[in-house]
C-alpha cells in the first residue's frame, strides 16, 4: 500500500501531467506521505489526490505540491521560503529539502502540532512553524526568496508581496471557489510580473486565527 512500487506509480502519473524536475520528483518519492495522513487513509495516500486531515482541511494534491515547487524552484534554489498553510506539513516536509530555510504558518492551533509532530519525526532541521494569520506574512524574517502559499485568498494579500525579495517568486491560488487560478509572481526592478500556472482548488484563506 505505502511501497516502493506505489510510489513509483506516483511518481509516473505526475510526470504525465507535466512534473519534469527531477530533484523535486526525487523528493517526493523519497517522502513518506502516509505519515502526515490518518491511518485508516494510509493505503490511499500515494494517490494523486487530496485526503482530508481534519478540522474542515486537506493535505494537498501530489500534482499541485509538485507543480508550485517546481514553479519555485524554476530559476534557482531559494534561500529563504514562507509557506501559509502548514496544514498537517507535508509541503513543509518537501520544502525543507529543497531550499536553505522554510518559515511556515498555520492558522489552526491543532494542524500545527500534528505538523510539528511530522516534521521532528523526519528529522529536519531547517523548518520553523507559527500559529498565526498567513495574510501578515512573517515580517521578522522577510525578505523572502520564494512564497508558497496553500489556501486561496479572493485577492493577492499586499502583505506577501511586500515581504517578497527583489526577483522573488510568491505562488499563491486567487479567488473564489469554483473558479480559482494558480498565479506566479515574481518581483521585477520595476514592479511585479504575474503569470496564470494553472487551474485550482485551494480551501479558502480564512482570517484571523482558529
Ligand atoms: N500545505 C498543506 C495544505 C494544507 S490545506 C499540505 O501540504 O497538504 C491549507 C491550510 O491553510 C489549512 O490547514 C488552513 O487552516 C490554512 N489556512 C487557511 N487560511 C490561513 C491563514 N490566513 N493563515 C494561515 N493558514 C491558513
């Protein structure tokens, strides 16, 4: 259910839909996502499909985590990363080995413990987590290098685009249920340059903290 060969059956359909980083390919296959899901939903969870994980939430898509890490990735290692929607953490986990340091927030208090749980268990290192509204961002380690965020606001929050780093990239879903689309920014010398990556569904980005 969670083998070898499961995961390569992964690794196969994401190429299909368009995945073509090996590094980021790599890193999925070598993580283990059952981990972040419920048990009863272990068998299912090198499916490419979103799972719940309680408190109205979803652990992400396999395609979606692949093609927004990809997107960051596109033109170089980021340093610094800002993840908003740690969720149960298993994008936190894929970040963390990819780039130099991930700063993750997450407005559900509960989310965030089973996500620290997660992520001290594959022992990384390089990962700090918040409870927190992510339509702040996290000014105290801003400038960012690349934004990743989880749930979907109805328009690009200022906030993150002001703590993003002269050519950094912000890869966030924007707007309403039903219609949502997948968005790369990236900040210019003069301002900032936006391109559509996809069609999504993203949990709402709600305000405040839960
Ligand atoms: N990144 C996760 C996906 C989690 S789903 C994964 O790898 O599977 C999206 C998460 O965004 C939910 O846990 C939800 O609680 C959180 N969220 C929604 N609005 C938020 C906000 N304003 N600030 C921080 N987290 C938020």
């Amino acid at each position: 259910m969670t083998s070898q060969r499961t995961r390569e059956r992964l690794i196969l359909r994401l190429q299909s839909m368009g995945i073509q980083s090996d590094a980021v390919l790599d890193v999925i296959r070598n993580t283990p996502r059952h981990i972040f899901v419920d048990e009863a939903l272990a068998s299912r969870s090198y499916e490419n499909t979103a799972l719940p994980i309680g408190y109205n939430q979803t652990i992400s898509q396999p395609y979606i985590v692949a093609k927004m890490t990809e997107a960051l990735l596109e033109k170089g290692v980021p340093d610094k990363v800002l993840e908003v929607g740690t969720g149960c953490g298993y994008q936190t986990a894929i970040l963390a080995q990819l780039v130099g340091k991930v700063y993750s927030i997450e407005r559900i208090d509960a989310l965030l413990n089973k996500a620290r749980e997660n992520i001290r268990a594959l022992k990384f290192r390089n990962v700090r987590c918040k409870h927190g509204d992510g339509n702040h961002g996290w000014p105290e380690h801003a400038p960012y290098d690349g934004i990743i965020v989880s749930a979907a606001p109805i328009g690009v929050p200022q906030t993150l685009l002001e703590q993003l780093a002269e050519h950094g990239r912000l890869i966030i879903p924007v707007g309403k249920a039903g219609q949502q689309k997948l968005l790369l920014i990236t900040r210019t010398d003069d301002g900032f340059q936006k391109e559509q990556l996809d069609l999504v569904s993203f949990v709402p980005m709600l305000e405040g903290v839960g």
